[in-house]
C-alpha cells in the first residue's frame, strides 16, 4: 500500500514537472547546448555549412586585443556600476525606512527610473548629453559641464556609468528596504536601550542582518553589469571608436555584423564562464558572513 502511494506520488509530480521540463529544454537548455557546440566551429550563422575547428576559436580569443580591450571595460563599468548602486541603494532605503507622511510617494520616485525600457533611457540621455548639459553650462556658468561627455573616451565611461547607476538604484532600494523591513525592531530597541550610538547600531546590528540582502543586490548588480548592451548600444554604440565596446557589444558586434557566428559564441563562452566565477566568489565570501537569528 505505502509503495502504491509512494508510485503515484512520484507519477504525480512527474506529470506536473515535465510540461515545465520540455518549455526548459527547448527555450533553454538546447540552446545552451546548441551554443557551445557552435563555439567549436567556424560558422557565419547563415549556411548550413559548418567547418568544426576544435578550439581555435577560444586560442584566438585572448589574443584578439579588442575583446581583452572590451573584457576591460566591463571590469572598470562593472565595479563602479556595483559599488555606486548598492552604496546609494542602501543609503535611500535606510532614509526612507519609516513611517511618515509621504514616504510612499518619495519611494515611487525613486523607483520610477526602473520602470521605463533601457533603451528608452539610453536615447533620453542621449539628447541630454549632447543638447542640455551644454545649455545648462552656459545658463549657469559651469564650463566644466561644457564637454562632449559621450565623445570622450576620458567621460564616455563615466557617462554610461551614471546612467546606469540612476536608472538601477531604485530597484536594489526596494530590496534593501525589504531586508530592513524584516530586522526586529525589538533589536533595534535593545541596543538603543543600551547605549548604542547610530554608527554602532549600523555598524554591528544592521549590517550584519542585512548581509542576506547585500548578497542579493551584490548578485543582481554584478550579473547585469556583465550582461549590460541595450544602454551602451542605444547612446554610444560602443563609440566613441571601441572606448565603450562592452563584452556583450563586442560579442553581438563579431557574430552579426563581422558574420563570425561562431567566434562570438566562443566569446560568449568565455563570458559565461567569468560571470559565474565572480559570482560564485561573491556569494561564497558573503555567505559566511550571514547571521542567523
């Protein structure tokens, strides 16, 4: 009787994962698959012709200057897109973690930025860059705003990164408001109770209890950083020359327009490969940290 029910039981749960199990195979993993069996072969994504070429595409990779020009790129936007949006993320949600008048509203504004497509903000910013900024200069004498921000590869950087933090900051705000929606206040109290300056609670209460939330943000910030193409296509196309050519462009850039399908999955391999390392680093350091009431 217990090994019928036991039977049905696995029948049951089968007949409800496998419909979810075929949509995951066929939207995900064959194309996964699918991809690094092309990144072995020389292939212009077009013909039926395939020439299978072992690893000479990964062995060409880290001599291509520009890819290792653009894999650096993506480190320098990645740390400062990380830092700048968990930094100001956490210091909006502890501002606005409280009940006043008003608050959802401010909580609204912050969060509206996230709601609009990327490459909407990538063009609204564009026209900025290159037609208010400059208005702005001389309205109010502020000639260091004077400068062409997307057509200097000594700003283009910072440009983009600027964009990308005031368009992402609200999203990882609501998740730390979240993470400090959940600390009991009963702590809180405690330490007040016991003579704990704001520093002191921030630094040895809330912290560490936010640490959870701090993994997530750290998480989502670092993969999407990696992944970023929609923003720098829509205002700088890579430009100026390759000063802004993230991994994802450069990757896109050898597979449809230089006809090299093959080479940018190889690229996109590769990729993969680093976003998981970091990411891996990242929650196995964090992970220890975590306190667990």
């Amino acid at each position: 009787m217990i090994k019928n029910k036991t039977l049905r039981d696995s029948i049951n749960f089968s007949s409800f994962l496998l419909p979810a199990f075929i949509l995951y195979s066929i939207f995900f993993l064959f194309p996964l698959f699918s991809g690094v069996l092309y990144s072995f072969t020389r292939w212009n994504g077009i013909s039926f012709s395939k020439e299978f070429i072992g690893i000479e595409n990964f062995k060409e990779i880290f001599s291509d200057k520009r890819f290792l020009d653009s894999l650096f790129f993506t480190f320098k936007y990645a740390v400062l897109n990380v830092i700048f949006i968990n930094i100001l993320a956490f210091a909006l949600a502890l501002m606005l973690d409280r009940a006043v008048k008003g608050i959802g509203f401010l909580r609204s504004i912050f969060f509206m930025p996230n709601v609009i497509s990327m490459v909407i903000v990538g063009f609204i910013w564009q026209f900025i860059f290159m037609n208010v900024v400059g208005e702005v200069s001389k309205f109010t004498g502020l000639s260091f705003l004077n400068q062409s921000w997307l057509g200097d590869p000594r700003t283009a950087l910072y440009s983009v990164t600027l964009v990308s933090v005031w368009r992402g900051t609200g999203y990882m705000m609501i998740i730390y408001l979240a993470g400090l929606q959940t600390i009991n206040s009963e702590i809180i109290d405690a330490s007040r109770i016991d003579g704990a300056s704001n520093w002191g609670k921030f630094l040895y209460i809330i912290l560490p209890l936010m640490i959870p939330s701090i993994n997530i943000c750290l998480f989502l910030t670092i993969a999407n950083s990696f992944k970023m193409f929609d923003l720098v296509f829509a205002m700088t196309r890579g430009g100026p020359g390759y000063a802004t050519e993230i991994i994802s462009l450069n990757i896109y850039n050898e597979a449809f327009l230089n006809d090299r399908y093959g080479y940018g999955i190889a690229k996109a391999v590769v990729l993969a490969i680093i976003i998981m390392l970091v990411t891996y680093i990242q929650l196995k350091v964090l992970k220890k940290r975590e306190v667990v009431l």
